[in-house]
C-alpha cells in the first residue's frame, strides 16, 4: 500500500469521509451489542484495505475534524475507537487506550490512539491522562 500524497484531492477526500462516517456506525453500532473488550476485538479485524495509507498523526487529525459537526462532536471513545479500526485497516500496530486524568475530580475517562507507545490521536490524544487500560 502506498502513501497518501500530501494532498488528497477532492473525490478521494470524499471517499475517506465517507469511510469514516461508517465507521463511525459500525462503532456505535458494535459498542451497543457487544462488552467493550469484545466491541475492540471486532473493530480491530482488518477489512477492506484502504486505497491509501495515511500517515497515523495526520489520521487522527481528519477523523477528529470530520467526526465534529458545528457544536457537536463525538465522544473521545467513539472517535478512538473509529481511529483505531482505520489504523488497523491499513496494516498499524494500533492500541486503544483508555485512562483518567492526573488529578481527576470527577469519573469521566479519556480514550486515545498509540502506535508503539506514541500518541497519534485523535486529538487532544493523552492530554495529560494517566493510562488505566491499553487494548490492541
């Protein structure tokens, strides 16, 4: 699989909303129907391989964007787990990992994307968050 150029153009921008969003529906639709552990395993097979491979960082910078529609955004679990099975598809090493706040005040977790121990997404990554479970 080749890279993607440095700028994709416009039907091939399409193509990969396109991807995204159904993803996106097939996480929430595999999350609603599975224990999360069993939801990670199945997003995680590899499916119909992507036309291009696209650099992991600048990945979860164009799933964040396009998983936000004015005010709405989707939540950092949703998104990871979109990021996730996008990077696995195209041959990553992807980890989904899931953890709290350094000094959490409150109950709400954090999900991100690593590749080999680095953060790739989608934004704002780890965010100063402290990893309580790591799934690839």
């Amino acid at each position: 699989m080749r890279d993607a150029p440095p700028h994709l153009r416009i039907p091939d921008r399409l193509a990969l909303a396109v991807r995204i969003w159904t993803a996106f529906v097939r996480v929430r639709w595999t999350t609603s129907v599975n224990p999360l552990p069993d939801a990670i395993a199945r997003l995680g097979t590899v499916g119909t391989p992507a036309r291009y491979r696209i650099e992991p960082r600048r990945l979860g910078s164009i799933v964040g964007r396009v998983l936000r529609l004015g005010p709405w955004r989707a939540r950092c679990l949703w998104t990871a787990l979109v990021l996730y099975g996008l990077l696995r598809g195209q041959g990553d090493g992807a980890e989904l990992v899931i953890g709290l706040p350094l000094e959490p005040k409150d109950f709400d977790a954090h999900a991100w994307v690593e590749i080999d121990g680095k953060d790739v997404g989608p934004p704002p990554g780890r965010a100063r968050h402290e990893e309580l479970a790591r799934y690839s």
